[in-house]
C-alpha cells in the first residue's frame, strides 16, 4: 500500500475502496443513486463485506467518497499520522470515518482548519476528540 503524502487525502478500508469504485463504475450517477439500484440483499452483502451495517453503507454512499476528508485534515493537523493509524488499528479508523462522515459540524470543522485554530476547538464538537486526543499520546501514531 502506497503511503499518501499529507496533502492528499486518503479513503483507505472496505467503504472508501467501494466508494470509490462506485464512483468510477457510475460516474454520471451519484452513489446514492447506485446503492438506490441495489437490492436489499446486495447492499446487505456490500456493506458484511465491509463490517458496516447497512444503514451505514446508505448513508456513507450519500455523504460521498471525502465524506471523512477532514478526519484526515485533522489528523494531520494535529501531528497524527493517518496512515499508521489505517494500519495500527484498521477498525478504529474505519469507526472514525463513518463517524465523521455522519457528523453535523462539518462546516466549523472544516473552518477551523482553515484558520488552524482546529487544535483548541475540535474538541468542543468533533466526535472522533476522544480518540484524537488518545492517539496524540502514542509517539508511534505522530507524523515524523
């Protein structure tokens, strides 16, 4: 697995890989609109495949393949490195993404990165602050 720099966003796991497969197969057609295509028990199937339950899959598939790209940017914005946390703990990462690919702050989020204020204020509204926080402790999970 190729290592991303850390300008570039990174998808990796089951729902970014399918994600982005959706994206090329269909790509006059929105996610949703493909999983709309999908039987009960195609997404069913789909989303096993990814240890994801189906809702989630739905959801994820709405949201778009950077659903969870300022996951990313906060990571990196906070030293961690995302790639070691993809292959440290696959399944908390994956947890991360869907949580921030479902989350409501995006707009602040994405603001305080901007203005790199995100490491005092993340912690006011990102749901992933406690593991953030957790990984920030672990000299193996930070950006060289």
């Amino acid at each position: 697995m190729a290592r991303p720099d850390a300008a570039t966003p990174y998808e990796p796991g089951f729902a970014g890989r399918f994600l982005r497969w959706c994206a090329k197969a269909y790509s006059a057609a929105s996610e949703a609109e493909v999983i709309a295509t999908m039987d009960e028990r195609m997404i069913s199937e789909i989303a096993r495949d990814c240890s994801i339950s189906p809702q989630d899959l739905v959801r994820l598939a709405r949201a778009g393949p950077e659903a969870a790209d300022e996951m990313l940017a906060m990571m990196r914005h906070l030293g961690i490195d995302p790639v070691e946390v993809l292959l440290q703990h696959p399944a908390l990462f994956r947890d991360m993404q869907l949580r921030c690919a479902k989350c409501s702050a995006k707009s602040r989020c994405r603001r305080d990165l901007s203005n790199s204020n995100a490491g005092k204020q993340f912690g006011h509204y990102c749901g992933n602050s406690d593991e953030l926080n957790a990984m920030r402790t672990q000299p193996n999970l930070m950006l060289d």
